[in-house]
C-alpha cells in the first residue's frame, strides 16, 4: 500500500473517532446532576412584571403625546359603564 494513503486513511479514522467520542460525551452542570432547573422562576416572574409596567408607561406616554387618556382611565370608565370588552 501507499504509505500517504495509509496515512491519511489513519488520520481520517482518527478524526471519525474523535467526532463520535465527543459527541457521545455531554457534560452535564451541577443542577442536572441533582435534577433541579438553572431557571430561577421567582426572577423571571419579577423581569416579566417590570417589563409589563416598561410598557404599559411607554404605551401611555405615547398616548399622552397625542392628547389621549391613559389606557387605565379608559379601561376604569369601560368598567364602570359595563362596555369593557364590547
């Protein structure tokens, strides 16, 4: 045989084995060992919360701009005359 085919044969089993070894491997983080989440559920509830009130200010400013009520006004007088949702 070629002695450069029997090498590039040799470093192309290498890679093939290399590949399939790694990605075999899946190292897992200290919370999946334990079976928890890394998620931290009380944080994302409190960004959602902040996001919500961003937007709703940016929402209302806008509105302010323009020379409209607020979407909470209009939303308490839709309430009070039964219409909200209509």
């Amino acid at each position: 045989m070629d002695p450069v085919l029997v090498v590039f044969g040799g470093l192309v089993l290498f890679l093939v084995v290399f590949a399939l070894a790694l990605g075999a491997w899946h190292p897992k983080s200290g919370a999946q060992i334990v079976g928890r989440s890394m998620r931290d559920e009380g944080a994302e509830a409190e960004i959602e919360a902040h996001d919500i009130d961003q937007m709703l200010d940016s929402i209302n400013e806008i509105r302010r701009r323009t020379g409209r009520r607020d979407v909470g006004e209009e939303l308490a007088d839709e309430a009070m005359r039964g219409t909200w949702g209509e």
